[in-house]
C-alpha cells in the first residue's frame, strides 16, 4: 500500500524549543503506522492491529446516555496506537491542533473535531461524555496505562479533544479518530485508530437506474461501475450487460436528458494510444446501448479524454484500476 505520511505540522511555538524523537521509549514489537507521523516527543505506549474487524466511527455529539447521535458503520485494517508525552511545556491542545492541521494538510476531510473547555461541552466532540461514548461503541482489548489514562477518573482529570477524518484514496477509505487528554500537569495521552476499508474489486458490483440517478442529480455524472472490457480492447465483457440493461432503463425513464459516454483510461503507454482506447471503449458502449437496447443515438455522444482526468494517483495498482472507467456525464 503506498500513501503519503500525515507529517505533524510544527508550530512556531513549538519549533521554538527542541523536543525529544522519543522513539526509544516505544514498547517492543510496535510499529508506527505510516499514514500518520507522530507529534514529537511521544512514545507509543500499547498498540493492536486487526487485519478485519468492525468499527463504529463517532461523526457527531451525544444524543443520548452514552450514546453518539451520528454513527458511521464500516470495517476494515484496524490500527490503535496509544501514546503518552510527558513534559509540562505541551498541552493537550496543542498537540491536538497540530494533528487537526496536518490531517487537513493531507486533503483529509474533518468529520467533526473538537477541544471542549466547558462541562456543558462534554457532549460534544472531543469533550469528556464523546469520549466515553466513543471507546464504549469500540471497546479496546488494553489494560493497565491506556485505559487508566484515557477511560478511568475522568471527573478528576483535565481536558480533552478529539478529530474525526476521513480520506478516500484508490485502496480504499481511510478513516482517523484521534482522541487526546491531558491526563495531568505534565503528560499528555492520545489515542489514535486508523481504520483501511478495503476498495471493492471493480467489475463486480454493476449499478442500477436508482443509483445512476442519484449520480447524475448530485454530480452530473456517474461512473458506470459494472462496465468492463477485455484487457487493453474496447471489447465489452458479456458481465458488462447488467449494468447497460441498467442505463438504458435509465434513459427510458427521463426521455428529455442527453448524455456524453466519456472514456478514461490510466496513464501507462503513450497519450494518443490511451485517448483512441478510451474513445473507443466510450463508442463501444454507445452502439451496444443503441444496437442492443434500443437507445436513440441522438442521446448520447461518445468522448475519450485518455488519462486527462485521474481520480486518484497513477502511482499505485490501484489508483489506476480506478481511472480505468466510463462515465455517463449529463449535457
């Protein structure tokens, strides 16, 4: 998996003085993950790894005893990591703030976040009431430090915060839960869960006129997962017939919208080739939807842009799985 590192961004205040890597005083057998760089001066305290297990991400307040009001279900590579600074010249909010920056420096997209600093605040994210609520929907298998620092005395001990992001990216998306206290005058603990929901595998799963609606109404486009060709060819795969079946109903159900049928490809051979490709992959699903399903060719107008249009990096294997595509694009 190849993805860039969320470097902790310094703050001058913070750049002003030198702080300690830390990193000898991680518990043995840890590692970091590579998503996310620690602050520094943290050490890494207790960490779990689960290649597939369920995750209730909190997305909003509590609304009720213990409970989140806004819930997102998912599952996927879970990884927890406990760390602890210990040093008075840090604050839980400052190390919370320099999470919060780098995760938006890194086009995450910030759930909810929050540094409550009132007990009405409690409820809110980041407050003391979400993070019980938070660690109750995902209970964690440690003991002795982390869970005395993090879930137990709470009514004694300081403040607290807490980010929710999330980063779709060509594996899979990516969400990041970083929970931060200041268990006490001098030390500092954060709790960060990283969770990896494994990209589907293309091709298997073909739209229907339901979903390609909603596409077209929020974005003005959509792309036409369940649409595959024979490798490197324009050839459709009889698979493909589902998801054509699909358009055309579709299409029969709003008479008045034309369409372009735009292709895309990656990146790896020369330009031209991949613009002919996609053009022809775009022309092939325009005469299988007008031969075979009784389209008016006057409603829809093939395009290849080749690799002009990436949605993710060209990079990896799958970043360019996923800017293989076509695209049913309002005109």
């Amino acid at each position: 998996m190849n993805f860039a590192a969320v470097r902790i961004l310094c703050l001058a205040a913070i750049l002003a003085a030198p702080v300690a890597t830390g990193y000898a005083a991680d518990v043995e057998g840890v590692q970091e993950h590579p998503m996310i760089e620690r602050y520094p001066g943290q050490d890494i305290r207790w960490q779990k790894i689960e290649n597939h297990m369920p995750y209730k991400v909190p997305a909003g307040p509590v609304s009720g005893y213990r409970a989140v009001g806004e819930v997102i279900e998912t599952a996927g590579r879970v990884t927890r990591t406990f760390y602890v600074y210990e040093g008075a010249d840090r604050t839980h909010t400052e190390i919370w703030k320099n999470y919060s920056d780098a995760l938006k420096e890194a086009g995450f997209e910030i759930i909810g976040e929050g540094a409550p600093t009132t007990r009405p605040g409690r409820s809110e994210i980041g407050g003391r009431a979400w993070l019980e609520a938070a660690f109750g929907m995902n209970p964690w298998s440690a003991q002795g430090e982390p869970v005395n620092m993090m879930t137990a005395g709470t009514s004694t001990q300081g403040d607290s915060a807490a980010i929710v992001a999330k980063k779709d990216r060509a594996a899979g998306t990516a969400y990041v839960v970083v929970t931060v206290e200041q268990h006490s005058a001098d030390t500092v603990a954060s709790l960060i869960d990283i969770v990896e929901v494994e990209a589907a595998e293309t091709g298997l799963v073909s739209v229907d006129a339901e979903a390609i609606g909603k596409g077209i109404a929020e974005k003005g486009r959509v792309v036409l997962d369940g649409v595959v060709f024979e490798f490197d060819k324009a050839t459709l795969k009889p698979e493909s017939q589902e998801t054509l079946s699909a358009i055309a109903s579709y299409l029969a159900a709003n008479p008045d919208l034309d369409f372009y049928v735009v292709g895309h490809t990656d990146q790896v051979g020369t330009f031209a080739y991949n613009q002919n490709l996609s053009a022809d992959r775009a022309a092939a699903v325009v005469e299988a939807l007008t031969r075979d399903h009784g389209v008016a060719s006057g409603r829809l107008e093939p395009h290849g842009v080749g690799p002009l249009s990436p949605v993710y990096s060209n990079g990896t294997d799958a970043g360019r799985e996923q800017n293989r595509r076509v695209e049913l694009v309002e005109r």
